[in-house]
C-alpha cells in the first residue's frame, strides 16, 4: 500500500495539486498520517505539519521518512476520534480513504467536528475517500500486488448493508501459507458526504474527482471533499 513508486507519485501531487497549492508556511494536521507519504512532501515544501496516527509501527515509518528526507514533522500518537487542538491549524488533510472506520456513524460525525476545532476560521478540511460512486465502477475485481520477497497481497471488497458498509480483505500469500485481515467501514457517496460536512458546521463545502480540482463524475477516480470553518 506505501511503496516507494507510491510515495512518488504523493510527492509529485502535493508539488502539482491544485487543492493543495498552500501559502508557505501553512499550518497542516495530517490525521491519520500512516508512513508520512503527505507529511515529508508537505514539511518540505515550507508548510509546519503535524502528524497524527494511532499506529506506534506507523509512526516509527513516518520518523523514519522523515529522517530521511531531512523533513521537519511533529509526530504524535493519538485517536481521531478524541484528538484536537482548538485553532491550531490552517488545513486538516485526511486522505488514503482513512475516514469512516467507527462502527457509530455518531462517531465519525465526531471527527469532523474535532477537525472543526482544530481549524483556525477561515481554515479548511480536506477529505480524501473511495467514494460510492468510484466503487460501483469496479467492485467485485480483486486486486493483487506483488512484494519485493516473492509474496503477494490479494485485496477483495464487498459491500453490505444495502451499499451503506464495505467489507475489506487483504490476504498475504507467502509460499504455501495464507493470511487475511478484514476492515470494515462506512461509504459515503458525494451527496452524503457533503451532507455530512454542513451537519459538522463546515460551510462552503465541495466534492471534487481528485486533488487536481476537477469535477467529481463518472470518470473520477477518488472524492476530495472539502469545508470551510467560518470566519469570524
């Protein structure tokens, strides 16, 4: 999922994307940071990043990256779900569809609100997921990606609850043995997504087909949402 090809190709969409064409020094939460692919790119373009994830083994990727690169990143281990810091940041970014995984949808209405308070006014959320729309155009294909030892990870996602979960498996196949990790969240389609960013207090909210800016449609590929905290 976090190859290098891959941290690449975020490298070259933080310098190109429109939805992320920030004034220097703009202060970003990346919440739910994973390895850091957002953060090091971010960091070095001038920007003061903070990342937040739950996962000890994915922070210590993003420091190793981090390291790396010489990016400067404030890293901090915390829930989503109870993580904020009231007017702190210019821009929450959430990407790599990392929103939608609590069971209660209360809860994730929960962490948009958080992100709402971590904005300074004017600031602006960023929501990167697969969106129901997108996964309608390929469900049902599994998907399978090889590893540099030699094994090999299959990805099948099914849909349940009348298209309102998705139920993701990964299998690794290593040699003769076999080992699967399932996920469960909830899929948002443009319309609910939307809908649920004004309940969160956000406003001038808008869908967009991938962090280009473009249209969200029948040819997109991810939906971007993204909100504004009122100015005062």
């Amino acid at each position: 999922m976090f190859s290098p090809a891959r941290g690449e190709a975020v490298g070259e969409l933080v310098d190109g994307s429109a939805l992320l064409d920030l004034p220097p020094g703009s202060r970003i939460l990346d919440l739910c940071c994973g390895p850091g692919l957002f953060a090091v790119p971010l960091a070095l373009k001038g920007h003061r990043v903070t990342g937040v994830d739950l996962s000890p083994s994915m922070l210590e990727r993003a420091r190793t990256a981090c390291a790396a690169a010489g990016a400067d990143v404030r890293l901090v281990r915390a829930d989503m779900l109870t993580f904020t810091e009231p007017e702190s940041y210019d821009v929450v970014l959430n990407v790599f569809t990392s929103f939608g995984y609590f069971a209660d949808p209360a809860d994730n209405l929960a962490v948009l609100r958080n992100a709402l308070r971590s904005l300074v006014p004017g600031g602006r959320l960023i929501v990167d997921v697969m969106g129901k729309e997108v996964l309608a155009g390929w469900i049902g294909r599994p998907q399978a990606v090889d590893l540099p030892d030699g094994s090999y990870v299959v990805q099948r996602d099914t849909v349940l609850d009348s298209w309102r979960r998705l139920r993701t498996d990964w299998t690794l196949v290593r040699g003769d043995r076999a080992r699967t990790a399932s996920i469960l969240s909830h899929l948002y389609s443009a319309a609910e997504l939307h809908g649920l960013f004004a309940e969160a207090g956000f406003t001038e909210v808008e869908c967009f087909g991938d962090f280009d800016g473009g249209p969200y449609d029948q040819t997109s590929r991810r939906l971007v949402v993204t909100g504004v905290r009122r100015a005062l």
